[in-house]
C-alpha cells in the first residue's frame, strides 16, 4: 500500500516540475499531471537502465533528470492535445 502512494507522491512531483519548467499555461488536470508524471518516471527509470546509470553509489541525478525531461516531453505532447480535445465541447453539456 505505502508503495502505491509513494508512486502517486512521486508522479505529483515529477509532473509538478515538469510543468514548472515549460512555459506558458498547461491546462490539464491535476490527475494528468499525476499519470504523466508516474510515466515519465517508469519511461526515465527504462532509459537509465538502457544506458547503465539507474543505480549509483549516491543519488541518481541522471536518472532523476531522465524521469523530469521525459515527464517534461509528455506533458509538452498532452497538454495541446487536451485542450484541443475540450476546447471544442461547451461546458454543461
């Protein structure tokens, strides 16, 4: 259980920097940044694997760099594709 929300704190912190280091307004949830982030995170965690640097003797900057600029990438990606997609629908409907 303390995994799973230890997951969850993590998604919100990768995809809150993500979205503090794009600029302009990101109009997604907060529940998006969250899976976003929780993906970014999986996706950096492969890459630093790939690469050899997922485990060191302290702490995983490039690992943690991976998972913030792969969460920065994703959110860059959603973010239009989500306002375009409610930007078409009035609100109450």
């Amino acid at each position: 259980m303390f995994q799973i929300i230890w997951i969850v704190l993590a998604g919100l912190v990768i995809g809150l920097l993500a979205r503090l280091i794009l600029r302009g307004r990101q109009d997604i949830p907060i529940w998006l940044t969250v899976v976003l982030g929780i993906v970014g995170a999986l996706i950096g965690n492969v890459i630093a694997s790939a690469i050899g640097v997922r485990n060191t003797s302290g702490i995983d900057w490039i690992r943690h760099v991976l998972q913030v600029g792969v969460a920065v990438a994703l959110v860059a990606l959603v973010a239009p594709l989500w306002a375009s997609r409610h930007q078409h629908h009035p609100v109450g409907r």
